[in-house]
C-alpha cells in the first residue's frame, strides 16, 4: 500500500494544508481538530505501507509539533 500525498482531499474539514516532499510531509489541522485522534486514524488506515513515511502535524494556531512514523 502507498500513502496517498493527497491527504488534503482525505481529509478537507481537517486539514489546512500539506506540505514536504518524499522523506516527510508537515501536515498543519484545523486548531479543532483532536490531534491524537487524527494521528490514531491514519496509524489505522495506513499500517502496512510499502515505505516508511514520516509525518510532522501540528495544530494552525501552535508551534508544537507530533511526529508521527508510518510504517
């Protein structure tokens, strides 16, 4: 399975923006959005991806980052 780059489209009430390239992608939510919930649906819909991806998400209005490693 691939990750999909067109995780804005996945995910439009969620996500502002997606930014990066092959070795991580920043992922920047709505300030609503429940980060760890958001993290623990994609652990969900993408375990078993053929390459690793790295992700850095963070809310619009904070500086702090999750990183989040899919494999």
């Amino acid at each position: 399975m691939e990750f999909p780059h067109e995780l804005k489209e996945l995910y439009p009430n969620q996500i502002i923006e997606v930014r990066g390239n092959a070795d991580a992608l920043t992922i920047i939510l709505n300030s609503d959005v429940n980060i760890h919930q958001f993290m623990a649906e994609l652990i969900t819909k993408f375990s078993g991806l053929e390459e690793q991806q790295t992700l850095f998400i963070k809310h619009e209005d904070k500086q702090d980052f999750e990183k989040l490693i899919l494999e």
